[in-house]
C-alpha cells in the first residue's frame, strides 16, 4: 500500500496555510513554523499538485474504463 501523508494538505493555497500557521501559533500541541513569512507565503507546489491530481484522475479514468 501507498501512502501519501506526507502531502499533507496539497490542495490549500497559500492564504489559507497563513490562516493555519497564524491559529496555531502559541498551541503547544503544534510545533513552531521556521522560514515561514506569514506577510507573504509562497505556493511551491501548485504545479506539483495539480500534475498529481490531474495523473490520479487520469488512472481512476483509465482503470474504471478497463473494469467497465
């Protein structure tokens, strides 16, 4: 089995990862974000998480094409 945890949340865009990162800030049960410019976060992978999605939605195509 493939897992994929470590994507964690591909599919938030930058703002709404500052709206997290700011609410959690001071809870202990959260560790502390290093290099993270809340003023202005980036959208690294954008590009990456559009290519996953776009091949996941082509194999779920694909497969339910073969069973069909």
């Amino acid at each position: 089995m493939i897992s994929f945890e470590y994507l964690k949340f591909p599919e938030y865009n930058k703002g709404r990862l500052a709206h997290e990162a700011r609410r959690d800030q001071g809870n202990p049960k959260v560790p502390n974000i290093e290099n993270f410019d809340f003023d202005n976060p980036l959208n690294r992978w954008r590009m990456h998480r559009n290519t996953f999605f776009q091949r996941w939605i082509n194999f779920v195509t694909q497969e339910s094409r073969n069973l069909g």
